[in-house]
C-alpha cells in the first residue's frame, strides 16, 4: 500500500483553501507505488493527484516539478503541478514536503501490442525534444559511481557466478561508457506502469522522480528493456523496431547511437538489476518493501551479452 502518511479529508480541505482548486468532494488513496503516499483528489474543478514525498526532501523536489511544468506546456501529457495562491508548486502537508497534480486519462498495460510500442518511441522521442529547452539539470544519482558502489554493497548476497557476472560487467562499463552521444533530460523509469495507455494513444507519462540529465539513448534503452521483452527476456524484434523507429521520426537517432545501442542496452540492464538487488537485500530501514524480482534483470543482461546486435532502426 503506497499510503504512508494518511491524511483526512479535513486536512486536505484545509490544505485546498491556499488553491483555486474549488471544494472537496472525493479523497481516494492510491495503493500503486512505493516511495511516495499518493491521493486521488476529486474538486468542484476536476480530478487531480496529491503527492506527499516520504523521502526526498524540499530541497530534491524543485527540478522534478519545474521539468513536469514545461513539459506540460510544451505538450507533453504528464502531471501538471498546480500552483498555490503564492505560486508555489511545494507546500506541506501532515509534515511532508506535498503537490498536487493534473490527473491523466488511461490505464497501464502489461501485454503491451506493437502499435503501442510506437506510440510510447513516439512521445519519448517529443518528450527528449521538449526537453532540450529545459534551462535545468540534475545529475543521475543511479550512475556509474553509484553502479560500482552499490554492486560491492549487494555482491556478498550473490552465488559466486553471479557476483562474477555483475563486477564484470560494472567494469566493462566503467572501460566502454556512453560517450559522445547527445545529451538532455531523461525520464529513467519508462516502464509500462509508468505510462498510461488509452487504446493505442498515450494518455500520460506519470512518476518522474527518477528524471536527471543524461545520455538520451540510454532512456530509450530503459525503456525498450521493459516494453519490448518477451518473457524469456530477450527482444522482440517488431516490437523494437517500433519503437525505435517511432522514436527516430520524433527525435532523430544519430549514427553515434546506433554504434552504442548494444552497450546502452547492457548499462540499462545492468543498472536495474543491481537496484532490485538492492532493494531485496539491503531495504532501507522503515521500507514497506515492493522488491521486484531481480532475476529478470540478470536474464535480460545475460541474453543481451549473448546477443551482441540487437533489432535497430
């Protein structure tokens, strides 16, 4: 359950007189998620999302809702933040750093089918050329000095083929980064449950508090990792070339790319195979833990360093 921090709808009525938000009339918690407590609100001026951040801090949150705010104005479907009567996107609610969002039309998928593919590439790509003009940046706190040190914290859980695997390929990547390739704001997080679907048009791109400033390419690969795998974890290649393909009419991919994608595909596994470690064996304290499987991760890793060239444009 991803409510943490409960609130009342006398709170949160409370809370709404500093927004030209209208009168309460529903107040719904939201069990998806696992770093944040999330409310559906229901106003006499239409439906929205409130955020209370449970971990990052007031100081963290001021990149996150500013990126959303100008994607949203340059045409991007995310969650709007809306200002408060002091123009103010971060208030404070029940003790927690809190916001409150446009509400998105659409659901996840778990099966996603190929012409949903393109339409994710699609808005990926407009979401990448948005952001160029973002005057913000935010280093990738899930970057390579986080990759090694978090590999040497979780290797001591690991049977020995497996520890072999991951300080392997933590040094291969330290040796082969992703080097001259264009830069910009990235999501980092593009699951399927992180986008809502409505038939085969994106209704929203949702929870970007993961965002930073990196290599574009490697959030298409985060991103084609989850959308485009079969169970068996390898790539399907309709689906990928979908994708890619869509993406490229959007934002032009560049040779530079195209010489990298199996390397981007191979860090984009590797980063989330080590954070599901991570969050199976060293939970932070207090965690309601949502540990994933880390396995799938490895599999995906494996099948692509097994699979040197995978589907392109």
């Amino acid at each position: 359950m991803a409510v943490f921090t409960r609130v009342s709808e006398a709170d949160i009525a409370a809370w709404l007189a500093n927004y030209s938000l209208g009168t309460l009339l529903e107040l719904q918690g939201i069990p998806a998620g696992i770093e944040n407590t999330n409310y559906f609100v229901t106003t006499t001026n239409g439906r929205f999302v409130l955020t209370l951040f449970e971990k990052l801090t007031a100081d963290d949150l001021p990149f996150f809702l500013n990126l959303m705010a100008h994607l949203a104005r340059h045409g991007i479907p995310c969650p709007c933040p809306v200002a408060d009567k002091q123009n103010r996107f971060l208030g404070e609610l029940n003790g927690k750093p809190a916001c409150i969002v446009s509400r998105l039309s659409g659901k996840s998928v778990t099966q996603p089918t190929t012409a949903q593919c393109a339409a994710v590439g699609a808005m990926l790509g407009q979401m990448h050329s948005a952001g160029q003009s973002f005057g913000e940046q935010m280093l990738n706190p899930r970057g390579s000095a986080w990759r090694a040190e978090a590999a040497q914290q979780v290797r001591r859980f690991l049977p020995p083929q497996d520890a072999v695997l991951l300080a392997g390929e933590v040094e291969f990547h330290a040796t082969h980064p992703l080097a001259g390739i264009p830069r910009g704001v990235i999501h980092a997080d593009l699951f399927r449950d992180n986008v809502l679907m409505e038939g085969e048009r994106v209704g929203g791109l949702i929870d970007f508090y993961f965002a930073c400033t990196g290599k574009l390419l490697y959030d298409v690969a985060i991103t084609v990792n989850d959308w485009c795998m079969t169970p068996e974890g390898k790539l399907d290649a309709g689906h990928t070339r979908a994708l890619l393909n869509a993406y490229h009419a959007a934002r032009p991919l560049t040779a530079a790319e195209a010489d990298l994608w199996p390397i981007a595909l191979r860090v984009a596994a590797l980063r989330f195979w080590i954070s599901r470690l991570y969050d199976l064996h060293l939970p932070r304290e207090g965690d309601i833990v949502h540990a994933h499987n880390p396995d799938q991760f490895k599999r995906i890793l494996q099948n692509h360093i097994a699979s040197p060239n995978p589907p392109w444009l």
